[in-house]
C-alpha cells in the first residue's frame, strides 16, 4: 500500500514539474527616452564610420571615436580631410587631453567633475546623461601620470538600470554596446575586491584624487552651438571656383551680406548703397513633438531628429533648426510668379538651382529648381497675418531705432523661404541683377559651419522638405510648424518693441 502511495505521488510530482511552464530571465532592454535615441543614433553612425581594430596609427583611438560621434551630432570637428579649417577653435580630432581642454575652454557651463571612485562604484547614475562623454583618468598611461586616459559615450541606461557604452579600445572594434565591465577593465582592484584609484606619487606632495569628467554634448548643442548672430562668411574653396559673388544669409536670425572677389582674393563683404547688411524673415522652427520623434526614429536609419528641441542632422551632420534648410545655390534669374507657396497675389521670387556632390564626389548644379529661395514679400492682400512685411521695413530702416535683426524667434514667420521687404528685395535684386553673368551664389547657413557640408546633403530627400514631410509624418497634417502662435504679433509686437 505504502509502495502505490509512494508511486503515485511520483507520477502527480513528475506531471506537475512538467505541466509547470519554465520561467526565463529575459535581457534587459535600452530605455529609449529622446536622449537616448538621439545618442544611439550617433553612436551606430560612429560605428560604421570607423570598421577595423583600434589603432592609433590609423586614427581609430577612443578620442577619434568621440570625435566620429560629435560629427554626427554637427559638431565642429577638425576632419582629417581639413573639415573646419576655418573655424576658430574646433573640436580636436583626437588626444583625450586636448579634448578635455576645448572642453573646459568652450563649454565649462556644460561639464562636471567627480571623484573616479564614485563613477567605478555606481553613485553617479542619476547625474551622467544619455549622450554624455565620459573622460576618465588613470594614475600611469600613455597620456603620462595622474591624468585622462580613456574617453567613451554613454548611449543611455537598460531595463535593470546599467548603463551601455559606446567606445573603442585596445585590441577591440567601434562598438555601441559595451558594458561597465568593458569599459573599465583597465582598472584594478585590489585583494579585498576594492577599486585601486590611488593616483601616481609623482613627488613629496600628496597629489590629487583621480576623477572621472562628463560633458553634456546634447545641452551645448541644443544651448547655441550654431545659434548665433550675424553675419554668414563664404568659407568653402568650391564657391571661389563657381561664383564671382555670394549672397550669405544667417539661418539663425536672417542677417543678409553680399560678398565679392577677384581671383587669387579673399572674399570681401560690399556695401550696396552704403549698406552692407539687410534682415530678412527666415522659416518657422521645426516641431518639437514626440510622436513626429518616434515616428522618425523607426523610419530614418541614417538621420537624428530632436524632438525635444524641433533639431534635425542629416547623415553628413548638416544642422537644421528650422523649415529653412542649409543649401547652397546659383542664382539663375528673376521672376514674378503668380500663386507662389499656394497664395493669391504674386511674388517677386529668384530662381537658384542647388548645388550637391555626386557620387565622384564632383559638384554639380541639380536638375530641378530649389524650392527655397529668396523672395520679396509675397503680393497679397492678407500678408501682413504674419507681419512679414511691417516687420522688415522696420529692421531694414537705418533711421528706425528698431533697426537690425528681428528677434529670435518672431522672424521665424515662413513657410522655408527667405523674405525681404520691397525696398530691400529692390536693391539686393538690382545689385545681384548686373552680377548674373559672372556668377552669383546664394548660402543658407549658420556662422562658421563648414559649408563644405552642404554639398553633400541632398535637400531634396531631406525628411523637413514639404512633400517629403507629408509623406512619412503622420501628424503632418496638423503639425507643419512650432508651436508658437505668431497670431498674436499682429497688433502688438511693433508696438511693444517701439515702447522699449
């Protein structure tokens, strides 16, 4: 009896172990916040820009990964192809420490310190942001004593709350998916399984703890990093060879200068009847919206899109914040085209043709027109719901103590062309006009952005360009702009600006 008690609690014991479904412990997963679709972006970027081991030789360094990375965020990197030779004070390509000093010299507001042993222990989770750079000393290496010695990006945080890495190291290739483990295996500890972060006695004097710097790339950027004023410089050798004049306007706040040259010359900024800067409407922000953001996200493998700040950077690390993109163009002629943008009236518009790299890398004026351009204020009776016109007769008077500029971002008021007033569009055109035969370009830009770039962004597949736009953005319909609502300048911005 005790023998068929026994067997049959084995046979329930087996049937129920079995009839029990295992339970596996699944991968932690990215938490894909904004930060860190925008970090993971750059980061897979920076992966296949740089195949192949690590080698200093080669340029393939953990300072020249962060640099690959920056790139695709539009910062200005010294390129080993002379990429910002012009700028004044660029990113450094490579040597933690040199990075470290531009660091702390441009961007000081956006970098922190902290002992290294906090970082190797896990205390400084909740400070280091997705996107950040990581700098981190090491008391003897190649760089000398007591000092940085490895750099890596920190692409966002998993389900169970450990942070993933992008870097490249010793021995090993460019990779975004890096562990605290693997990126701290320089480190040593001691017998009681304690950190080792004594620093180099390098003399009698006690030196200073080792510390771990993090800079926060994503707030400089989104802080101004090419959201300056005044006036954009010709700086690409292609546009001496191709024009004889440049017409240069700021994407950031619509300043307008006309440049000239002779062979063998720098540019030079003209005055145009004793001007030598006019003020021009530019196009509305781009949306700032989280469903357009994971949206892009899923569709664009090679682009990031900011949807916390309405930011887009094309694949070549072409910045733009607004529905006006960067472009460089001939201006061919001039025409007074009726319905222009879909209104009733006329416009007094130019006709630019893009100019793109090919494929050999040769510069070349596209087949079709540019849909942006620059134009007199559209010819219609209800224009001034956006007070394009009233605004720019304002900012274009010398003699008007509101003379310069119109602030950021009331003159974002476009739909992505550039206006000007009629007196202002009369002498640009006039001038430009005599100098058609010889060569005359148009650049949309930002204040020392290398206009190399542009070149080889194609604006026509450009996700912001209009009938692109329509196409994969769901919301497109409702959504073309930011969210400000410029109705309200109508009758009290020129007044409010004149009491000041």
């Amino acid at each position: 009896m005790k023998k068929i008690g026994f067997s049959l609690f084995l046979s329930v014991l087996i049937f129920s172990l079995l009839a029990t479904p295992l339970v596996r412990a699944e991968n932690p997963t990215l938490i894909l916040d904004v930060r860190t679709k925008i970090a993971l972006r750059a980061a897979q970027l920076a992966v296949r820009s740089m195949p192949g081991i690590y080698s200093w030789e080669e340029f393939r360094s953990c300072s020249s990964f962060v640099s690959a990375y920056l790139r695709q965020l539009s910062f200005p990197v010294d390129g080993l192809q002379g990429q910002y030779k012009e700028y004044k004070d660029p990113f450094p390509w490579s040597s933690v420490i040199s990075q470290m000093d531009w660091i702390r010299r441009n961007a000081s507001s956006n970098v922190q310190d902290a002992p290294l042993i906090d970082f190797l222990e896990g205390r400084l989770w909740s400070k280091i942001k997705p996107g950040d750079l990581i700098y981190l000393q090491k008391a003897e290496g190649h760089n000398g004593y007591n000092t940085y010695y490895h750099v890596v990006v920190l692409v966002g945080y998993l389900s169970d709350g450990s942070p993933q890495f992008a870097e490249i190291s010793s021995g090993r290739e460019a990779s975004f998916e890096r562990s605290f483990d693997e990126v701290t295996n320089f480190y040593s500890k001691d017998i009681n399984g304690k950190w080792n972060v004594k620093p180099y006695q390098t003399g009698s004097k006690k030196n200073e703890e080792l510390k771990v710097t993090w800079f926060d790339s994503l707030a400089f950027l989104n802080n101004g990093l090419w959201l300056k004023p005044g006036v954009v410089t010709p700086n690409s050798q292609i546009l001496s060879n191709k024009f004889s004049t440049i017409v240069t306007v700021n994407l950031y706040d619509g300043t307008t200068a006309v440049f000239e040259k002779t062979s063998g010359t720098p540019w030079k900024e003209v005055a145009i009847e004793g001007r030598k800067i006019f003020f021009a409407v530019i196009g509305r922000k781009l949306p700032a919206n989280s469903n357009i953001g994971e949206v892009f996200f899923q569709s664009h493998e090679q682009e990031i899109y900011d949807s916390d700040f309405g930011v887009f950077i094309s694949q070549e690390g072409v910045y733009q914040h607004t529905w006006t993109p960067q472009l460089i163009s001939r201006l061919e002629t001039f025409s007074v085209i009726s319905g222009f943008g879909g209104l009733n009236g006329t416009t007094d518009t130019a006709i630019m043709r893009p100019l793109g790299r090919e494929t050999n890398g040769r510069v070349s004026e596209a087949v079709n027109r540019s849909p942006f351009t620059i134009h007199q204020t559209p010819s219609v009776i209800n224009q001034d719901m956006l007070l394009r016109q009233d605004l720019l007769e304002v900012a274009n008077d010398p003699k008007n103590k509101l003379f310069g500029a119109i602030p950021v971002p009331k003159g974002n008021l476009s739909s992505g062309c550039v206006n000007y007033d009629p007196e202002t569009w009369s002498l640009l055109k006039g001038y430009l006009k005599q100098r058609l035969s010889k060569g005359v370009g148009v650049v949309f830009s930002y204040p020392g952005f290398d206009q190399d770039l542009i070149f080889g962004f194609d604006i026509t597949k450009s996700p912001f360009i209009g009938n692109v736009f329509f196409k994969w953005c769901p919301e497109s319909g409702k959504i073309t702009c930011d969210s400000l609502d410029r109705s309200i300048y109508r009758d009290t911005y020129l007044d409010e600006l004149s009491s000041e």
